[in-house]
C-alpha cells in the first residue's frame, strides 16, 4: 500500500482522525492510566488464561501461504506443517508420522490417521497436495516457497506459468503422499518441516483455476483449520484477531483460552503496555534497552542458524587487496564490538558462519586474531601503502541501533589502530544491490539457513552461486569452497563426511578474509516470564502453541 493509499483511507474513515490513529491515542491512554494508578494485570480472563499479543505493525493480509511478514510469525498457532523442529532442531512428526527414500529422489510420507481439520474433516493428500500447490503459484506470493517445493516435479513449470499442478506429487491413497524430485536431495524431508507452506483444506484455499481464493482463511467465509487454535474474529483496520482453541485439533489440548493480537506500532507504547500487565508477549520487539525495560527472560531464547556478519565486496576498492581485508580484520577487538552493541544478549559473539547446525562446533575455523601492531604492518605492506592512500570505506546496511553500534566501534577501532578516518555508514542496502553494488565495501546482512544442516547454511552465504557471494561479496568464487559444497550435497544428512566437507568450505573461506563476524542470533521468546511454551524453532515460530501457558 503506498503512503497515498493509506492516507486516503484514514480520511474517509474519519474527519480529520482515522480510526487508526484513535485507536492508537486510546492505547496511549490506556498506558497512561495504567501507569500513573491503575496497575491492570490481565493474565487471566473469565474462561481461562489469554496471550494478549502486541503486534508492531497493521497488517493488511493475514493469510498463511504468504511464506513471510509479520503474520506468518504465528503461523503456527493455526495452521499445522508437514513435520517441525523443536527449539533444539530436532525434526517431529506432525501431521506426516514417517518419511522415507530408497534414492534421496522419491519421498513417501504418510499422514497421521487422527489428523483432522476445525470442523472434524480428515486432512487427507489432496489437501497436501493442493496446499502446496496454491503456494507454488506465482499470485500467491509466497516469499519461500521454493525453499520448500523447489526441487518438486512441476515446480519450475508452476513458477513460468506454463502450469499448475505438481506433477511429482502423487496421492495413492488419502493417508500418503509420494513426492518425486527432479535430482536427489538427501535433506529434502528437513524442508518440509516448517509452516511455510502450510496444510489448509485445498477445496477451500485453492480456486477452480488453481489460484488462491480472497480471504478464504477468515472466518465469515466458514474456514477450517488444521493448527491447535482458530481464527474466531479479525478486524483488519483495527488491526486484531482473536483465536481460540480448535477443539477438533488432532494434537494435544491447548492450554489458553484464547489468543488475541492487536497493533501497537509504536515500540515505546508496546513496552509500556507490556511492562504494565496489560500485554504479555510482543511478535518482535527489538529495542536497545529491551533487557533493562522487560527483563532478561523476556528476550531469552535458543541460538537458531542465523548470524549477523560485516560482509567485503572483495572486487570494491580497497577490498580487492588482501592485504587491506586481512589489516581491518585484525585491527578490531571482536570481544568489544559485541559489548558495544548487545552487552546484554540474547544473542552472542560468532567467531565464524556456522552455528546451531552438526559441524559448528569443533569446525576447525580458527577465530580471526586481534593484532593491531600487525594490521598495522599490512596496510603498510598493501598496494596502497597505508590509510592516507584508502578511497572513502562505506557501510551499508547501518539501521537499528545496536547495528549503528556495531559500525560505530569498527570505525573507531580503525581510526586508533590504523588511522582510517574516511569511513560512511548508510541504512539503505537494497539500494545498493547489482550494478550498484560497487559504491560500496561493506555490507552488513545476516545468512542462515531454515533446515538443521550445515552445507544448506554455506550454500546460501559463501558458494558462488549464492546470493550473498554475488551481491554482498561482490561477485565472491573459491572454486575450493563450491567443491567441497557440491560434494557434501550428494551425501546423506547423517554422512560425517557432509559435515566434514562444510566444515573444509568454510576454512577455505577464511583465508579470504572477506567478513567480520559479529554474532549469531537468539531467537527470542518476546513474552513476559510469567508465560510458559513459548519456545521458537530455527523458522522463528512458536514450537508447540498448544503448550502456552500463563502462570
């Protein structure tokens, strides 16, 4: 929606106030009171416990098959996956009790008996079928859905438009699922353990052209549900939904009684809300006095495969000379660039890419040294002769504060150790991406991966068919690094040479001194430490709704 858009819509909704901007002012209010003498404290309803979620943004679309945004956070509380992994990353059966394969290439999958829909309806193949296959279209705009489907016969063809059905997937009976692939994959049951393209009932979600129905998910089009709650009621301009339990859920009983999430878009206003009681969990609140303002629990969680990283163009000037990378690199204290900008946590120091996958530890990385007196030697010894001669370094990717924090102190531990002082920091990064890339020498970004496995996490940041090789690093290739990633692909999940051959890529990768590592990341539970199970997986959703608690 454009600014114009928006605009014209909170006048015709009011004189001079949208209803947006009153409900905002009656929260404010609502805080104001709260904090200066009521002191409300909703924990508890009159039928039971409530999770009153505040949610930073308005969002106009809720449905599940968008792969990504806000809503699809708590995908989870309503709609149930294939499989899930644990806050741990162990992978559980869900509504597939077994998975297998003679190849890597056929997949059979079968469905658990029990597994019903909100209106006691069984969820059957055609349904998984159909699911998938209104995700794969391209009107759906899914945002990952081919990290899920891509390597699914019919696939490629669904995304050119030359067709819409997944023609490598079959359904024998209504309890299994047979998926051929185009080539072997031996981690292709860990991408199906998540929400992203979720099990609706097709005839629901999916039109007689194959495109997804408008607003079939909301409950005056009479939806059925396959998670352990269901929409009641949601009021898109108001910006709140209401869930409650599905007492057809085929997984153990939810304990709330309900689940309502309401818009506060304003970080200052939601933390006070929460702070008060009157809210106890937040979709993602990011704020640099967060532990100070909430508590440590608020924000704690388990560390998923997702890490934050300065990243070198390595073809920008004066990132094409090795010498230069490798003399930034050692002349900033690591321990002190996480102190400056998360001395709290949740998150904690990388030393290298891989973390929370098979590998990580004891990976063979050795951890870049502090040594100014030696970076100082090697921008000596650089084709450029010393930090007079550097053209200007440019950051990008320098928005939320505690990543301004992070900047900051680099370019402050150039300035005492190397005496660099042209250094610039901008926020914007897509800006700055393809032909453009080359105004810039760094970029901050973050890499991961959505599966417990550690060739997945390398292929998506450092192989040179990678986005982040070509974009960030500028166009990065270490023939090294994508043999060793092309090996370890062929070889199956538990095969200790896979992990081996990731950890040989990575230590390639090093010796090309082409990032600062900074941290990897916590994935936290935003609620307040009265509420229980409210653990996040790997792709940032509640592990097990149906076991949120408050008190």
């Amino acid at each position: 929606m454009t600014d114009r858009t928006k605009e014209n819509r909170d006048q015709q909704q009011g004189q001079g106030m949208s209803r947006r901007e009153a409900l905002k002012l009656g929260l404010a209010a609502g805080v104001g009171l709260t904090v200066f003498g009521l002191n409300a404290k909703i924990v508890l309803a009159d039928d039971g416990q409530v999770l009153k979620v505040a949610n930073p943004a308005f969002n106009q679309d809720w449905s599940p098959l968008r792969g990504g945004g806000v809503p699809f956070r708590w995908n989870s509380i309503w709609w149930a996956s294939p499989m899930y992994f644990d806050s741990e990353g162990k992978i559980k059966p869900y509504v597939f009790t077994s998975w297998e394969s003679p190849d890597n290439k056929v997949w059979t999958f079968k469905i658990d008996p029990k597994a019903t829909f909100s209106d006691g309806s069984k969820i059957t193949s055609a349904d998984v079928k159909g699911s998938w296959e209104v995700a794969s279209m391209p009107n759906t705009k899914s945002q990952r859905a081919d990290q899920v489907l891509s390597k699914v016969q019919g696939y490629k063809e669904i995304g050119a438009g030359s067709g819409n059905e997944l023609t490598g997937v079959a359904t024998p009976d209504e309890g299994t699922v047979v998926v051929t692939l185009t080539e072997a994959d031996p981690i292709f049951f860990m991408r199906l353990a998540n929400h992203i393209a979720p099990i609706t009932k097709a005839a629901q979600s999916r039109g007689s052209d194959g495109e997804e129905v408008a607003d079939w998910y909301k409950p005056d089009s009479s939806a059925v549900y396959s998670g352990p709650f269901k929409l009641t009621s949601i009021d898109i301009d108001a910006g709140k939904l209401v869930f409650e339990p599905n007492e057809n859920f085929f997984g153990p009983k939810p304990k709330l009684a309900r689940i309502e999430i309401t818009s506060i878009e304003d970080n200052v206003t939601a933390t006070s809300l929460i702070k008060s009681g009157e809210f106890n969990a937040h979709t993602e609140l990011v704020t640099s006095t967060i532990i100070q303002d909430l508590g440590p629990e608020f924000s704690a969680g388990p560390l998923i495969p997702t890490s934050q990283h300065f990243w070198f163009n390595v073809t920008r000037a004066p990132m094409d000379d090795p010498k230069v990378r490798q003399a930034l690199i050692m002349a900033i204290d690591r321990d002190g660039l996480f102190k400056a900008s998360y001395p709290d946590g949740p998150h904690k120091k990388a030393d290298q890419i891989l973390n929370s996958v098979p590998g990580a530890d004891n990976s063979g990385f050795e951890p870049f040294p502090y040594d100014p007196a030696a970076a100082k030697k090697l921008l000596a010894e650089s084709s450029y002769g010393g930090p007079e001669r550097l053209p200007k370094i440019l950051f990008v990717g320098i928005s939320a504060p505690a990543i301004q924090a992070a900047a900051q102190y680099i370019a402050e531990q150039w300035r005492q150790n190397l005496g660099i002082t042209a250094v610039d920091m901008k926020p914007q990064q897509d800006s700055y991406a393809g032909p453009d890339q080359n105004a810039v020498q760094i970029f901050r970004d973050d890499v991961g991966t959505r599966v417990p496995d550690a060739v997945s996490y390398l292929a998506g940041c450092i192989a040179s068919t990678s986005s982040n090789a070509q974009n960030k690093l500028g166009g990065y290739k270490n023939d090294k690094v994508d043999a060793a990633l092309a090996e370890a692909a062929t070889k199956a999940a538990d095969d200790p040479d896979r992990v081996k051959l990731a950890q040989d890529a990575q230590k390639a990768f090093r010796e090309d001194w082409a990032f600062i590592p900074w941290y990897s990341q916590a994935m936290s539970r935003w609620a307040t430490k009265e509420v229980k199970g409210m653990e996040k997986n790997l792709d940032w959703q509640v592990v097990a709704p149906w076991d949120i608690s408050i008190g």
